[in-house]
C-alpha cells in the first residue's frame, strides 16, 4: 500500500490571491467604518473639540486678567506690607529671624559647589542663618566632594551642616522633611528651599523675607527661575518658552488673583509654621512641593509670586533627562488630583471660587485637559479623520483655536517668537508623553511614583564651549556623550510612520491639505524619535 503523504488541508475561502485578500479587507473595513468606526471617530471629535474649547477659555482667561493685572494691579510690595529690615545699633541683628537654607542633593557632581556657594554668598547675617545640605548621593565618591566643600565654607565661619541619610525613603521630600527634624533648626522661622543647580544672588532673602515678617497670613513666597542655559541647544530654547508662560502668566495670574499657585519645589521660601499646620512634606506622589502647596492653601494661608526676583538655574540640555522630568511634572499632578479632589470639596476654610479655581482651572485644564488635547486631537483623532472621510472637523477647531491659543502662550518669551511655529510641532510630540504619564497618574499605575533625578551638567558644557574653537566642535562634543541606541525612542518613531502614512493618503485623496501639517510634524517625531533635537543649536 502506497504510503500516503499529509495534506494541510486549507479552506477556499483562504486561498486568495494578493488582490484578493485586499479586496476583502476593504470589505471587511467598509462594513465596520459605517456602524463603528464613524460614530466613535465622531464621538472622539466632539469631545475634543470641547476639550480645546475649555483650554481655549482658560487661555483667554488668563490673557485678559494678565493684561489687567499688569495695567491697574498693584505690585506686591504695595499690595502686601514690605519693609526692608535693618540692623539696630543696640539689638544688633536680632530684628532679623533666623533662616534654614536647604539644599536637596543626589549624586550632584556638576553643581554641588554651585548651589552651596550661592547659599553661602547670601546677604544676611551669619548668625541668623543656617546652610544644611541634604545630601542623599549614593556615590561614595561625591559625597565627599560634597562634604568637603561644606567643610571648606564651615572654615570660613559660615553655619552650613552636611547631612546624610541612611536610605532615600521619600525621596526630596523625605530628605526636606528629615532635615527639620534636626534640633539645631528649631529656632528657625523660614525655610528656604534651593535645589542643587539653583544661584540665587546675594540679595535673595533681603527681598522675600520681609514678605514674611510682615504678614502673618503669608505662607510662600516664589521667585522666578532664569535659565543659564537656555541657548545651549534648540531643546533649552522650547523649555524656555514653555516654562516662561508658567512664570509670566499662571504664577502671576494666580498670585495677584487667588493668592495661590503651586509651589515650584525650589527657588521659594516657606514659613516653617505654615508646613507644619498643612502636615509637614508628604511622598504620596512625585509633585511633593505641590502637594504641600495646595494643603496650606486649604487651610486659609496666601502665597505671593515675585516676577522680579529671580535666580540661576539650568534646564535639561538632553532629551532624555528632558522626558524623564516631563513624566514626573504630567504624572505627579494627576496623580495629587485624584487624591485630593474630595478634599478640595469638602474644605470649608476656603471661598467657592477659590475651589473652582483649584479644581477646574489649576488642576482639571492646565494638568490634564491641556495634555490630553494636545495629542489627542492634533495627533491622533486628526489624522484619521482624513482616513474616515465622512467625519469633519470644523475649521474653527482644526486651525482658529489653536492658533489663538498658541499666540496666547507665546507672550512669555517674545525674543523667541522665530520658533514659535517649531515649538507648536515640538510640544504636540511632548504631549505623547505627558498624555501617558496624566493617565498612569490618574489610574495610579506602576510608574505613578517613579522618581528619576534630572541629570544637571553645570558648567561642564560651557568649559567644552569655551575649549572650542567654533560651533561644529561643539556640536561633537555633545555628541561623543552619547550613542545613536541611547538616543533611539521607538514610540516617537512608531508616530512619525503612521503621521506619514495619513499624509501620504491625505496628498493624494484628502481635500483639506493637512498633509503639510502631518509632514512637518512627521518630521519633528522622527527628530525626536532618534534623540537628535538636544544637538541643535538655533540661530538667534
């Protein structure tokens, strides 16, 4: 009997050709697009463009009352009482209160002497002033380093103490809450907060302390952060832009209206009774300085920004230490909204519309919405509206909006308004990753309490700039720092291909030209996607 050899039998309904197999899948797609894909791309585009009427509002909101604010307000020094205070010919300098400076580390090489020689420079009297230095690095190494440079201002008759943990538990705010523990700060009234790469000029407390002294009901003062760095590459000039509408616009506008705003975690001084009243620094998320913020303004203190008064700091100069941040800035404001929502409501010490302000306006639209609709909509519901033909968006959503909304969040950095059309396409790739982040926050996922120190590089890549002999040079120096796999992020490149696919479908069958939006910001994902946007230098 012949052997008989096995068949794999296949069904003829599998047994198609190429066009075949096409030709079924578009019937496959035309039988689902009508009943589901319509309705739900649909739904999608309603629901942002609500989002980015909200954001909208809020944008216009803030651009009147900056306007008014800036014309009739009251500058702070006239709204508040302020007196410079002085030392007495019989007291001395007792009519000064005692200050703790702190000084949050983590294996900060670059910047250690930075931070604590600012500190130790401070205009104010030795005796009323105490350094302490919270040094939770895990090098041996530079715990030296750090150490010995707080020995070496201890020699020169300045209080600092170098202090040290037996574990990182909390994070920065373990670290800050640990160090007023320490019986030596318990004369202090005011606590300043600097992180490792901050400056401020001698002058600092002179100008917000008497805030303070002067008005019990103050809790915070916050002054603004100026960036040493900020044309180093094409990455610092976008942080730039975004962090200036922080500072001129939402701290302004919350300041002079609500007497609230949140706690930028460093370059601000608190008063010490105020943190205790609130609960003391708590690590339940990653924003601990906001978390603080909004605890004492529940419980009735005010808080005063000063525009004016700024200090020295650096911003990520790599894309990476730059996604990293992001996570934790997107992630951890969520994260407290979720937790404190109902606390919000239920608080009685506060007026209704200091809730609604909380609430809607700080956390829900700046926090959330402006995320979420940012890479929802331009680049997601967008592009596939023009894969799905019979759904539209208006022109009002698709283009008017956002550009008012744009020019709105441009008034902050003017000498930058060249990039403005290459910031838009950089922040829609940003809200990628702030849109992941909201949502891990809000769902308390498992990176929610990731903590990740952003790499600080001081005056390293300044001494390489002067080393150089022109840009090119400097450019590869940066380059040598990295890999082109270190570099590499598949998600932006995954976007960047399934941008080019709509444009290429939109340039030959779309009606509404949003291809050379799509192309322009393919390109931009595909910049970032192979890490190279912290390499470019922008012209000025």
């Amino acid at each position: 009997m012949a052997e008989v050899s096995p068949k794999i039998i296949i069904p003829e309904t599998f047994q198609l050709s190429r066009d075949d197999l096409v030709g079924h899948i578009a019937l496959i797609w035309d039988l689902v697009k009508a009943p589901l894909i319509v309705p739900v791309l649909k739904l999608g585009v309603y629901v942002c463009l609500a989002m980015a009427l909200m954001l909208f509002m809020e944008r216009l909101y803030m651009g009147v009352v900056i306007i008014l604010v800036k014309l009739f307000w009251k500058k702070p020094d006239k709204r508040y009482k302020w007196e410079a205070l002085q030392e007495d010919l019989e007291s001395g300098s007792s009519n000064f209160p005692v200050v703790l400076i702190q000084i949050p580390m983590f294996n900060e090489k670059e910047v250690y002497k930075l931070s604590i020689g600012a500190a130790s420079n401070l205009s104010w009297p030795a005796d009323r002033l105490v350094i302490q230095v919270l040094d939770d690095s895990t090098d041996p190494a530079i715990k030296q380093m750090v150490e010995l440079e707080c020995q070496r201002w201890a020699s020169k008759g300045v209080n600092i103490r170098y202090q040290i943990r037996e574990n990182r538990v909390g994070y920065k705010a373990g670290a800050l809450k640990e160090g007023l523990k320490r019986s030596y700060v318990k004369h202090c009234e005011f606590v300043c907060i600097f992180d490792a790469d901050f400056q401020p000029e001698p002058d600092f407390l002179r100008r917000a302390i008497p805030f303070l002294v002067h008005n019990p009901d103050i809790a915070l003062v916050q002054a603004r952060w100026r960036f040493v760095n900020a044309d180093e590459c094409l990455l610092t000039r976008m942080q730039e832009m975004s962090l200036d509408y922080h500072f001129t616009v939402e701290q302004e506008v919350g300041s002079a209206t609500h007497a609230f705003f949140g706690f930028n975690g460093t370059a601000g001084v608190w008063r010490i009774a105020a943190i205790n009243e609130a609960g003391g620094w708590k690590d339940r998320t990653t924003v601990e300085d906001m978390d603080l913020a909004v605890r004492a303004s529940l419980r009735g203190w005010k808080f005063v920004y000063l525009g004016d008064l700024q200090v020295k700091s650096e911003l990520p100069s790599t894309f990476k230490a730059f996604r990293f941040q992001q996570h934790r800035w997107s992630c951890g404001p969520a994260n407290l909204f979720r937790k404190m929502v109902m606390e919000i409501v239920r608080n009685k010490k506060v007026k209704f519309w200091k809730k609604v302000y909380v609430i809607y306006s700080f956390f829900f639209v700046r926090k959330i919405i402006a995320h979420m609709v940012t890479f929802v909509f331009y680049c997601v519901v967008l592009p596939l509206t023009i894969l799905v033909p019979e759904v539209s968006v208006p022109i009002w959503g698709a283009v008017y909006i956002p550009s008012i909304i744009t020019i709105l969040n441009s008034v902050g950095t003017p000498r930058s308004i060249h990039l403005l059309f290459y910031w838009i396409l950089f922040e829609n790739v940003m809200s990628l990753h702030r849109t992941k982040a909201t949502f891990i926050g809000l769902l308390e996922a498992g990176r929610a309490n990731e903590w990740v120190v952003t790499e600080k590089l001081g005056n390293t890549l300044q001494k390489n700039a002067d080393a150089a002999k022109n840009k090119s040079n400097v450019k590869a120096l940066k380059k040598r720092r990295f890999t082109f796999t270190d570099r590499l992020n598949p998600l932006e490149l995954y976007f960047a291909a399934f941008l080019f696919f709509c444009g290429c479908y939109d340039f030959v069958h779309g009606k509404n030209n949003y291809y050379i939006y799509l192309f322009l910001q393919t390109v931009t994902f595909f910049i970032t996607g192979i890490g190279y946007v912290g390499t470019i230098i922008p012209s000025s």
